[in-house]
C-alpha cells in the first residue's frame, strides 16, 4: 500500500468499568516510528500520534518495542494499582460497617465461650507445666498487621515491640480457645477456616485473616503464623525460634527457659 511495509507494537488497559487507556507503536517503512496514546470512554475512542522519528532505525525500533509495555507498567503502578486499592478499602469500610451488629454479636458470643472454658483453661495449663509441656503463651486471629522488616531485625535484642498487637477493630485474642483445644500437649486444626472453633469468631468478614501462635514447648519459644484455612499442627520442630530470641507478650518479654539441644 501506500504506507509500505508497517508493523503495531501496543497495549490496551481497562482503567474503570466504562474506560481504557491504551498505547501503540507503529513502525512504517515510510512513516518512520510514531507513537499512539488513546483514551476509550463509552464507545468513543480519543487518540494522540506523536512522531517518535522519520525513519526506522535499531535505536527507534528498540523505542517503538519498549514504549507501550514500560508506559502500561508505569501506568499500573501509578494509576490502576492506586485506584484498585482505594476502591478496595471503600468496600471493606462499606462490609465493615453493614456487619458492624453482626460482629458485634460474634465477639459477644466468643467472649462468652471463653470465660465458661477458663476453669478447664487452668487445669490444662497446670497439667502442661508440670509435665513441661504445651503453653500457649499468645494467640491471635483476624486481619493482622504486616511485619516491619526493620522491627524484625531487632527482634533478637532486649525489649522487642509486641506483635502482633490486638486491634479489636479487626482482630481476636485467642490464646485461651488455643489452650483449651490442646490435648496431651498436641493441638491439630483442619484445613477450613478457625471462625467457627470455640472461642473464636470472624472479626474481619471479607478480609483476609490469619492465625498468629507463640507458644512453649518443653522451655523454648515456638512461633507460627498461617492463613485461616491452613492446617495447623503444635508443636513442631519448625517451629523452633533462635536461642536468642525474645518475643513481648503484655510488656512481659518471653525467651527460652531451656538451652535448645546440640
């Protein structure tokens, strides 16, 4: 044709339910590399030609090829992303808020659960000291905080910070229900979702919740973080923190009270 030999290089990305951005790098033996950004909204489509050069070369063919898929990264980064997570936020604020009375209600029912299980706590937890066995030192369930990176390096000093800290607007203590579930030093729990066992309940419907274990097991620290669904097996030798390790548990701090075996 007329335009001589042409090759399109481009991406197109859907922004919102009604709109799409995309770009596209035309490289035309007689047109030379030019460079189409296009706005879709509502069936209509609006497009910008820049003329990235004359001619076809290796430095503007290498251009043409990474422009569309560096300026698409750039604008999921910079704008999808973003927007997906403000959205995000807005529906959990909304689910939150429609399932106030209904978490409201849970809670109450756990909290109920947990002091008729106090007494049977108290013996199990005397029978495991005497027997130097399972103590559950602190357990959490909900939607957790993430982990500092830095806090975690400093971890092994004295004085670490608490974590993870039980925020009541997503998150559930559940070291008693924990305790209470252990038998002969084991505690087994299935691959489905720890809302339903005694004690707990969902403190976070929609969210992504997992369940936070720092336990002792015949004198040494054990830590265990999984997803809701995951199964769970106390104790276990993977489990095991560094002999130097310190953990706070209500501004008291937690460290081995037995050398690990060499």
């Amino acid at each position: 044709g007329e335009g001589g030999i042409s090759m399109d290089i481009g991406c197109r990305r859907r922004i919102s339910a009604n709109s799409a951005v995309g770009c596209m790098c035309t490289l035309s033996a007689l047109r030379g590399v030019t460079l189409k950004l296009s706005l879709g909204r509502m069936g209509q489509d609006l497009s910008l030609p820049l003329s990235l050069s004359s001619k076809v070369s290796l430095r503007s063919f290498l251009l043409g090829a990474v422009a569309p898929s560096l300026l698409g990264a750039l604008l999921k980064v910079l704008w999808i992303n973003p927007r997906k997570e403000i959205r995000k936020k807005r529906k959990l604020t909304q689910l939150r808020e429609e399932n106030a009375e209904e978490i409201s209600r849970a809670r109450r029912e756990a909290k109920n659960d947990v002091e008729l299980m106090q007494y049977a706590v108290n013996r199990k937890r005397q029978m495991e000291e005497e027997r130097n066995g399972v103590i559950i030192l602190k357990g959490v369930f909900g939607r957790l905080p993430k982990r500092d990176a830095k806090e975690e390096r400093r971890r092994s000093h004295a004085g670490p910070r608490e974590w993870p800290e039980v925020d009541e607007s997503c998150c559930l203590d559940v070291t008693i229900p924990l305790q209470y579930l252990l038998d002969d030093s084991k505690l087994q729990l299935f691959n489905s979702s720890k809302a339903g066992l005694p004690g707990f309940c969902d403190p976070a419907p929609g969210e992504e919740k997992q369940l936070y274990v720092l336990y002792r097991f015949k004198g040494r620290l054990h830590e265990v973080l999984i997803s809701d669904t995951t199964p769970l097996s106390i104790p276990l030798e993977r489990h095991l923190l560094p002999p130097s390790s310190l953990r706070t548990v209500n501004g008291v701090t937690c460290a081995h009270t037995t050398r690990p075996a060499t």
